[in-house]
C-alpha cells in the first residue's frame, strides 16, 4: 500500500450508515471464529446499477487495511464475500451484530479506530 493510498484510508470514517447499508446487502452464509462468508443479496447488483456513485465496496476496502482484517475475497459469480480476520482484534460477535443491524455505532468505532493505528 502506497502512503497516499494509508493516508487515504487513514483519513476515511466508517459511519454506522455504512455499515447499515452494508448489512442492506449481506447475509451470513457460515460463520466460524476468524472466517465468515457472506452472501450478495441479488438487490446490491441492482443498486450498484443505479448508483454509479456509491459503493458499498469502499467500505470493505477501508476494513481491510484493518490489521484485524487477514484476507477478503469476493466471488463475482457465485455473489459470495469471505472475510479471514484476527479474533483477537476484532471479535466474531461484531460480524453477527452488524449483519443484523445491531450495536453499529459501536463496530464503526472499532474499526476506524483500527484503521486509524495503520500508521
């Protein structure tokens, strides 16, 4: 990662909005400590269709420069996100919650404080 891109992100604010939209389109597949698969739902390829300005994909960016955050992989054809993460920096429960739309202020916290330690 280049500097500009660390202080890109470094300067970029999950809010509870973000993560609200982001569990709009995501729901768990399987979910184990330190891995979780999440599945598109068929909506998101149509609000990325109509909305060329916002991507819910700038999020997952932003969360992967976490040092929580191991590896994300995204299967466009099959429409699945899988996330590795570091049990330890960020716990299971906080994926669970944020999918069903629950403690939010508290997960955007989290992580842009992570994301914040990046430099």
């Amino acid at each position: 990662m280049s500097l500009g891109e660390k202080s890109l992100i470094q300067n970029y604010s999950i809010t509870p909005q973000d993560l609200e939209m982001f569990a709009e389109y995501f729901s768990i597949i399987h979910h184990i400590d330190g891995r979780i698969r999440l599945r598109a739902s068929a909506k998101l390829k149509k609000f990325l269709q109509e909305n060329d300005t916002i991507n819910p994909f700038n999020i997952l960016e932003a969360i992967e420069a976490s040092p929580a955050i191991k590896s994300i992989k995204f299967n466009k054809i099959i429409g699945s996100l899988t996330i590795q993460y570091d049990t330890n920096l960020f716990e299971p429960i906080y994926w669970e919650s944020c999918i069903k739309g629950e403690r939010l202020e508290e997960i955007a916290q989290k992580i842009n404080l992570m994301i914040k330690e990046i430099g």
